[in-house]
C-alpha cells in the first residue's frame, strides 16, 4: 500500500522528497534494475528490456537506451526501487498512476488530486493524521480538503 502526502510541509523532515523523476532515474533507479522492472516498462511505455541498460522501441523496433522511457515510467520505478523516498506523481499518466496505486509499498506527494480509477487501499497523511482509503471518491474528497 503507498502513502500519500499532499502538502510539502506535513511531509516529515527527515524524509527524501524527490521530484525530479527524470534526473533521479537516470542517476540511481537505472543502476538498480533488474527483472522486476520489466513488466512494469512493458505495461507502461510498451517496450521491452534487451539488456540492463537498453529498450526496444515499439516503434520501428530500434534499440535505445533505458534514459528514453516515459517520465511516468521512470517515477514507478522510482517507488519501486527507492520506497523510503518520497517521489512526486505530478507528471505521471494514467497507465503509470495505475501502477503506482497497485504497489504493495511506496511514498508519493502531489498538491492536487492524481488518482487511479483502479486504486484498491492507500494510506494518505496530512497534519490531522494517517488514513486509509479504498475509494476513489473518498480519497478525492480528502485531496481536495485543504
């Protein structure tokens, strides 16, 4: 189940928070990867893994490296491999958001409302304390509350 945060400030001090996904990826998660990860870059960005550090394009099938996948991709990654840093979900797409609401562990922050219609259980933290949520309208209500 992740965690979700939806203000800067009620975010713990002693936490990592990142939010350049992109650059966060390409420096730490790209080095960590390993079979886990291949189902979630299929999903999302429908390319496969040839090698640790290389993708096949769904289009025209050429090799590219693994730096090109989707910042949605990169950030469920993030979570995956780092689930003690906080990651913002600002930029990710529905297929990504699906992901990252199915992982059975990871922390997330956004200001405003970035929900999977397939969420199942999160917990969500604000300054009044921790909840748990397996609604999609209830978890909207919250995010909206400030």
């Amino acid at each position: 189940m992740i965690t979700i945060y939806k203000n800067k400030e009620e975010i713990p001090q002693d936490s990592k928070v990142i939010e350049m996904n992109d650059a966060f990826f390409n420096q730490k998660t790209s080095r960590v990867i390993d079979d886990r990860a291949n189902e979630i870059i299929q999903k999302i960005d429908e390319v496969s893994v040839c090698d640790k550090y290389k993708i096949i394009s769904k289009f025209q099938r050429e090799v590219l490296n693994i730096d090109k996948l989707s910042t949605g991709c990169k950030t469920v990654l993030n979570i995956l491999y780092f689930p003690e840093i906080i990651f913002s979900i600002k930029e990710c797409g529905d297929n990504a958001l699906d992901c990252i609401y199915k992982l059975d562990q990871g922390k997330v922050f956004s200001e405003y409302p970035v929900i999977s219609l397939e969420m199942e259980e999160v917990q969500a933290v604000d300054k009044n304390g921790k909840y748990k949520f397996d609604s999609y309208d209830d978890l909207k209500e919250w995010w909206e509350n400030v």
